[in-house]
C-alpha cells in the first residue's frame, strides 16, 4: 500500500513520521518514546541553520529521492527508500556525510606544541554554512565569507568563490525557484542569481570512477561526442 511520509529535523536528530494518509500520520507517535519511535538518524552536533530539502535523485531512477539535511557537521546525504516497507528503515543506509570545505583563508592546523592529548583528537569542523540549496547535481552551501558547490555524485567541492561584504552585503541565505533552474543567493544589500551552465557534462565521469557502470553509460548517452 502507498505511504506518506513526512521528515523533520530537530537538534541532533532527524524524524520520519510515515502513514497510509495525513489524517492518520501522527496518530501512532503519540504518547511515552513517541519521538525515539519516529528517530532515524542523528549525528553529534546540530546547527543553529538546520535545513532539510528533499529533491529529485540525479541518478538512479525517474521517481527516486533524496534527501539533505544541514547538520554541524556535514551535509547528510541519504536516498528514500521506495517503496517503504517498513517504518523503521525510510532512509537508504548507511546515509552518507559531505563534509564542510575549508575556507582558503583558514591558517594550517599546527600541534607540534600542544599536548599529546591535543595532537591526538581531529580538528575542528570548520563553521557551519548560513544556508543551503540544491541544483540538480550539486549542493550549494553559503558561508559567512564564501559561497561553495559540492558534487551530489561524489561529494567533492568542485567550485569555492570568496564573498566581498564591501561590495555585496552580508550574506543572508539561499532560495530555489522550485519551478525552474533558477538558484538565487542574497545578501542585506542585494539580490544575485546563480545559473548552473551543463553541470552534467562531467557526471558519466565520475560515475564511472565510483565504479558504477550502468548509471554512466546511461548519462553518457546525454553527452555530445567530442573530436
């Protein structure tokens, strides 16, 4: 039978909640654990600009989805199951991590002072991005002083550009126009638009790197040959 399902993000934690209707979708997640029956996944440290987008899978088949969420440290990337069989297991697993790109202007990680303590445990994540958004191949993620795009395919950054408050604004977040191709990133002083130009020229590529044959074949039919 077909279900709904409707995700939440809260904290550390995202929430599945799944039903034959919306009338009857929260009816069994009321009560004692009712948030622990809908948790699906959580990470160790949330994000005070925790965004969760579902959009249309860029590989794989015509009514596949995937899922974003914003956390403190990464971009969860994880694909719908479909159909949903059972409720407990809504996304694909293990869901995968994008991690943060580092900012050009960050200085080097120096430990060869600290402690043996110090030297041992990883770095810092650097600072969560202001807002993100999706284009059909890639994930677009706005910084206090950058904008950066990283691949949907295999989740490295492909493009970084500075942000020049002087002349710009302070940055304030990312909008997609739902209906068209159009990725539009604003600041306090102005309106710009981000137009994503073949950005699946290189898709087959990188398919075909992640050893996943059958998905490069089928978009490197869409690509014009080159003498």
């Amino acid at each position: 039978a077909e279900r709904l399902v409707v995700f939440a993000a809260a904290g550390c934690g995202i929430y599945a909640f799944t039903g034959p209707s919306l009338e009857t979708l929260f009816q069994k997640y009321q009560g004692e654990n009712a948030a622990s029956r809908a948790l699906v996944y959580e990470v160790p440290r949330d994000s005070p600009n925790g965004e969760l987008q579902v959009d249309s899978a860029c590989i794989g088949k015509g009514l596949s989805k995937a899922l974003f969420w914003l956390t403190g440290v990464g971009v969860l990337a994880a694909m719908i199951r479909n159909p949903i069989e059972v409720d407990t297991a809504v996304l694909e697993s293990p869901p995968g991590i994008i991690p943060f790109p580092v900012s050009p202007k960050s200085p080097p990680v120096d430990r060869s002072g600290g402690c043996l303590i110090s030297s041992l445990l990883p770095p810092a994540p650097p600072p969560t991005p202001l807002s993100m958004a999706l284009t059909k191949y890639h994930v677009v993620l706005l910084f206090d002083d950058r904008w950066a795009a990283i691949s949907r395919i295999n989740h490295e950054l492909v493009q970084q550009q500075e942000w020049a408050r002087t002349t710009h604004g302070v940055p304030r977040g990312l909008a997609r126009d739902l209906h068209g191709e159009h990725l539009w990133l604003y600041s306090d002083k102005r309106l710009f638009e981000l137009t994503p130009e073949r950005e699946d020229r290189h898709a087959w590529s990188l398919l075909m790197n992640l050893t996943r044959f059958d998905d490069a074949l089928e978009k490197r039919k869409g690509v014009p040959h080159q003498r």
